[in-house]
C-alpha cells in the first residue's frame, strides 16, 4: 500500500514541474487577420503560417462555416463555437493561431471577448483595408470561389475595422510581401 502511495506523489511531483511544453504555452500568440471577403485573407495566412518558424497551426472559418451538409435553416453559430474551441485548444496545447476570418466588425463581439478572456495576452489583429471594387477584382481571379459577386457585395458592410486600440489596418495599396513583411514584425513570428 505505501509503495503505491510514494508512485503516486512521485507522479505527481513530476506532474508539478513546468515542462518546455507548457513553458512554450505562455509566449503563444493570436493572429488574427480580417477583412472582407476576396481581400487576401487566406493567402495572407498561409503564407504566415509557411515562413514561422515557431509551432503554429491556421484555423480558418471558412472551413466551418462552408463544411456543413445540409444545415438547418437556423443561424446556429456553430462555425465560430468550432473555430474558438480550435483556436483556444491550439493555443492551450502550445501553437501560435493564425486565424482567417472575416467576422461582425462590433468592438465587442461575443466571439473575440471569449477568446481574449481565455487568452488575454499576446493577441494581434489585422484588418486588411479594400475597396468593394478592389475586392471584387481580387475575388474574380479566384479558382473556385465560395460566394458570388452578389453575396460579396451584401456582407462588405459587415467587415470593417473594429477600432481596437491594438488593430492594425493593413492599406489597400500594400502588396503581398509588405502585408506579411508587416505582420511578422508586429507579431515576432
């Protein structure tokens, strides 16, 4: 019986000491870009995440919002409960987030305060600036696009900067590598 018990404190001793997982865990950094749709976003962030050297993971909401069969016909919300549990999971397990999406440009949307409260430190946003005509240019080159001109047309009012003191708006006129250039100098990435 005592030699279980000693195995059992010896255990979780070891359980107590920081490993360099969780060590890692603390400098984790949220990158969020956003903007309208057709900008630039997912290029953006796959190149971010291809030129880090540190863990990090994408997480992209259009893969949630766009990956459900025949949903029901209420807004559930559930592309961004999937994405904040990716994006808080991903941070908790020691990765760098970059997250794609465009999302309500409310200050105070319920879906960055969960995040912000679960990780209150080392969160970056982007906000990538275009014209309705300039993204609507950018949007035809795209091999198989998931919303119409149409559509793209009716949610732009809803992407637009959230006027977070820590936002940065990346100009319509910066070319692809000053855009990442930018990025990985504010975040350190």
């Amino acid at each position: 019986m005592r030699a279980h018990r000693k195995r059992a404190v010896k255990s979780r001793s070891k359980v107590d000491k920081p490993s360099s997982r969780q060590a890692t865990r603390k400098a984790t950094k949220l990158i969020i870009i956003r903007g309208p749709s057709g900008v630039g976003k997912s290029t953006v962030s796959k190149l971010l995440l291809q030129r880090t050297s540190r863990p990090a993971v994408l997480v992209d909401l259009d893969h949630y919002r766009f990956g459900f069969v025949n949903p029901p016909r209420v807004d559930h919300g559930l592309e961004y409960r999937m994405s904040a549990s990716a994006i808080l999971t991903a941070l908790r397990s020691g990765f760098d987030v970059i997250f794609d999406g465009q999302f309500t440009s409310e200050a105070h949307d319920p879906f960055l305060a969960r995040i912000f409260r679960a990780h209150p430190r080392q969160n970056y946003l982007f906000y990538l600036d275009a014209s309705l005509p300039e993204t609507l240019a950018r949007h035809s080159t795209k091999f198989n696009p998931r919303i119409g001109a149409e559509k793209m047309a009716e949610v732009y009012p809803l992407a637009s900067p959230l006027g977070r003191p820590n936002e940065v708006v990346v100009p319509e006129g910066s070319t692809l590598e000053q855009t990442i250039s930018l990025i990985r100098h504010v975040t350190g990435i």
